[in-house]
C-alpha cells in the first residue's frame, strides 16, 4: 500500500478511499443483495451494478467534499471511519449483527464487563489490517487541493451520475424501499453515523418527563411478595420445561404450582426488552414503569441487579452487584446468585404488608455463556469458551447456553424454596426474558435483529410462574406478552388502580 504515491489529487484520493471503503467493509452488504436479488436477470444485473457503483460514486463524493473543506478535518474522519469499520465488520461478520438503530442502543448501554467478553485475537487483526494500515496511508498521503470551479464541476458531473443510476432503477424503488434499513445498517461508515443521531434523537424524545399514571390503591392487608425475575436472552425452545429433549429444568420440573406459558417479546435488545416488562402498555412514550409505579403508591420494592438498560428506577432499594458483594459468601457471589443473598430476610424485614422484589438477571447473556455459570452447572459438554461463536460447532456452543438455562432453573428453584418459606405471605414468582437468543441458526449469533426480520429465537421467549398454596389461581392463558407483568403483579398485590387492564392478568 505505501508503494503508492504520496501525492494524490483530491479526486484520485477520494475515489481511493471509497474504493478501499468498498472493498474493506461491504461484503455482508452485498452478501445480502445477492440473496434476495435474482442476479441472472437483466434487471438484477442493472440493480446489483448500479448499487456498486452509487456506493462508490456517493462515498467518494462525500470524501471529496469534507477533504476539500479541510484536509486534516477530512483525514482526521476517514482515520476514524475505517477503524470504526473495521470493528464494525467484525460483529457483523462474525456475529450476524445487523447495525440499525436498535444496535446501537445496544452498543451505547454496553458495560465494560460486557464489551471486554468480545475482545479477540481476531478483532485485533481486523483494527490492525483494516483500520490501521489504511489510517497510516491516510497520513502519509499529500492530497492536492483543486479551486472552487473544478470542486463545483466534478461535483455536479457525480450528481448527475447519481441521478441518471436513480431513474434507471425506478422498478427497483419498491425492493430498496422495502429492504432499505438492513441496507442502511449494512453500509458503512454510514450504518453507525446515521443510527448513532436516530437513537439519541429518540433518547432525547425518550428523557422527556415521565408520564405519571393515576394513583393507586391497596385493597386488603394480606402479607404479599411477588418476586419478578427478569432474565437476559433467554429463548423458549431451550426449556424442557416447553417441550425440549435436553433436561434443562430437572428442578423446576418437580415443583407444584408451577406455570409455564408460551410469550414474544416486543423487541430483540435489552432496553426495549425490559422497559415493555415494566410498563403497562406497549408504547414509545415514556410511562410510568412498575417499580416507581407501586413505589409511589405505598408498595415496598427492591431492585436488585447484575445487569445495565433498565428505564430510570425511581426507588430506595437499588442494589447493583457491587452493592451486595459485602454481605456474599461463596461461589454464587460471581455468578447471579449474588442477587439472592439475603433475599428472604431482606423481605421479612419490611414493614409494609405488599412486596415486590424485581430480580435483574445475566445468566445467558453471548457470546461467553461458558463464564456465567459455576463449574457445577456445566452438565452439557463439551462447550464453546470462544468469543468468536463461530469457532465453535453449533453442538459446543449450544450445550453452553444450555448450560445458562439449567443454571437459571437452579436460581428460579431457589427463589422459590426461599418464598415457601415466608411464614404468612402469599407468595409469587414470575420469570420472563428480554428477548431471546441466536445461537448459529441462519447463521446468526446473539440478538438485536430488527424485529420486522428477526428469527422466531430472538423473540420467542420463556414466562413461568410459580405460586404459593390458595391464593390466586391462574387463568388458561394462551400466548402472554411482556406487558402482563404489570397488570398481573397488581392483581397479585392487591392494587386496585384505574390503568389495571383484567384482561392483561394471569391470574383470575
């Protein structure tokens, strides 16, 4: 690369960088294309070249612009653009992930912890090979500037080009427009430039103040705990609990009272996920979430966590991981077991006769499921310990996750063991996920699929409950939603309030 010249005119540079921009990083964009593109007909012929040569026409252009304002503002950006590419393209090449808005939602309410778990060998070799190299010829390159009239004909000449490839794809307007945001979140540097404004955009509408729903409530003074327990990636069809061959829940399995119903959930990424677990309805707008909603309401609630991506929780008890570890002993205490410790007590301590617990798990959450157990729970072998899922066979890595699940059983068990033993309560617990998991199937790892495309295990997700002896009883529910949880821990503690919705509880 360095045999090039070190003198370039600013449209030959431009024109380099796109090229190189092209070549380096779009090769899941075109992978996708030519899928879902009939490439032996005349009009995918034309619809393929014409989206090769638009990338490389309207990317050159937009280099060509920002280094004719300012070279080192331009150098400095196309140094940053090929190194966030090239780390870009390695989750998406390695994981699947698709970089729209929801992603980068993600990526944004990632923890150190969590973004540490990626970090291989191979991502260092794509930074270097892909974004380092690059960024050093970038430097060493003296770009020859050219005058207002020359920069203002090349410019034009390139629009027209655009213009002309436009029209000549006017039967090709609906299959864009239709596939336009895994376009959009495939192209680079633009997938993560434009979604990064869109999702603080919608955080700013987002931070707008909380709509307070109307006071509440309580009917009787029956001593009540639920216990909600939030999971992290956890799918349905890895449950023997719903029907899988793998014994997965060889405790819960044993256990009376215990429910399992079918559910979806509304989003396939963490902070969709748990804020629709909260809240009453299914909105963009920024209602009053459960905690804060019984908390303001005379409710004692607790928040315990070894999670990120919750809506703001407006509550005494928040206890994070690090806040519980003191008054831990043993192995749990670096696994989500910490979450139990002192649970019980901590629950007959309170002095208010309604309780909820909400339990914010990680038990399952890629690409390291191997590190989120004790080395006890590792039933199914042998298991992937490779960050790079796709390593691993689909064999090592789904006994892995599997693992996850028989670990949740095991705290899901003890949750209960713990309630049964609460002299005087009612006691509930319910167990619902985020969202649910890829683990290779049509070759995509994880989660944070649109979900106007997303696979049926990203959304397909586990809702078990389980319930103390004459109380409530449960109604034969069908497919529930994450929305039920609101509705039905009211019912459960006895809160009698104008947003209830009957219909919405499982419980009669």
């Amino acid at each position: 690369m360095f045999t090039l010249k070190n003198n370039l005119k600013l449209a030959h540079f431009a024109l380099l960088m796109s090229a190189l921009n092209f070549l380096f990083f779009h090769y899941a964009f075109f992978a996708f294309v030519f899928n879902d593109v009939d490439y032996k007909t005349l009009n995918g012929i034309v619809l393929i070249l014409s989206l090769i040569i638009l990338m490389l026409v309207l990317n050159a252009l937009v280099f060509y612009l920002i280094c004719f304002l300012s070279r080192y503002v331009g150098k400095a950006l196309l140094i940053l653009f090929f190194n966030i590419n090239a780390i870009a393209v390695y989750f998406v090449n390695t994981y699947g992930v698709i970089i729209d808005k929801t992603m980068i939602g993600n990526i944004l309410n990632t923890n150190y912890a969590e973004s540490s778990s990626f970090f291989s060998i191979k991502l260092l070799f794509y930074i270097v090979i892909l974004g380092v190299i690059p960024s050093l010829f970038i430097i060493k390159t003296n770009i020859i500037t050219v005058k207002w009239k020359k920069f203002a004909i090349t410019s034009s000449l390139a629009l027209v080009l655009v213009l002309v490839l436009v029209l000549a794809n006017a039967r090709n307007w609906l299959w864009i427009d239709k596939n336009s945001k895994v376009l959009g979140a495939l192209a680079m540097p633009w997938s993560y430039s434009v979604n990064t404004v869109l999702f603080y955009s919608d955080k700013y509408k987002s931070n707008e103040k909380e709509i307070l729903l109307p006071d509440a409530t309580i009917k009787d003074h029956q001593k009540s705990v639920v216990v909600l327990v939030i999971g992290e990636s956890a799918r349905r069809e890895n449950f023997s609990l719903y029907g899988y061959p793998k014994n997965t829940n060889p405790l819960l399995s044993k256990i009376p009272n215990l429910f399992h119903f079918d559910a979806n959930s509304t989003a396939t990424y963490t902070t969709a996920g748990v804020k629709s677990i909260l809240e009453h309805t299914n909105t963009d707008k920024l209602y009053e979430i459960l905690p804060n909603y019984l908390y303001r309401n005379q409710v004692d609630v607790v928040w315990r966590t070894s999670n990120w991506g919750e809506p703001p929780v407006h509550i005494k008890e928040y206890q994070s991981r690090e806040a519980l570890l003191p008054n831990c002993k043993g192995e749990g205490c670096d696994y989500d077991e910490i979450l139990l410790t002192g649970l019980k007590e901590q629950i007959l301590s309170s002095k208010k006769d309604k309780v909820l617990i909400i339990l914010h798990t990680s038990t399952s959450h890629g690409p390291t499921y191997s590190t989120k157990y004790p080395a006890r729970f590792e039933i199914f072998k042998p298991v992937c310990t490779s960050v790079d899922l796709g390593k691993c066979s689909q064999k090592e890595l789904i006994n892995a996750y599997d693992n996850t699940i028989v670990y949740t059983d095991y705290l899901l068990t003890k949750i209960i063991e713990d309630l049964k033993q609460l002299k005087g309560y009612q006691s509930a617990m319910i167990f619902v996920s985020d969202h649910g998991e890829s683990l290779g199937e049509k070759n995509l790892y994880m989660h944070g699929v649109p979900m106007s495309i997303a696979p049926k295990e990203q959304y397909e997700i586990p809702f078990i409950v389980w319930i103390s002896d004459g109380y409530k009883q449960v109604k034969p529910n069908k497919i529930l939603s994450q929305n039920h949880v609101f509705h039905s821990v009211l019912n459960f503690l006895s809160v009698q309030s104008p947003i209830y919705d009957d219909r919405m509880s499982i419980f009669k």
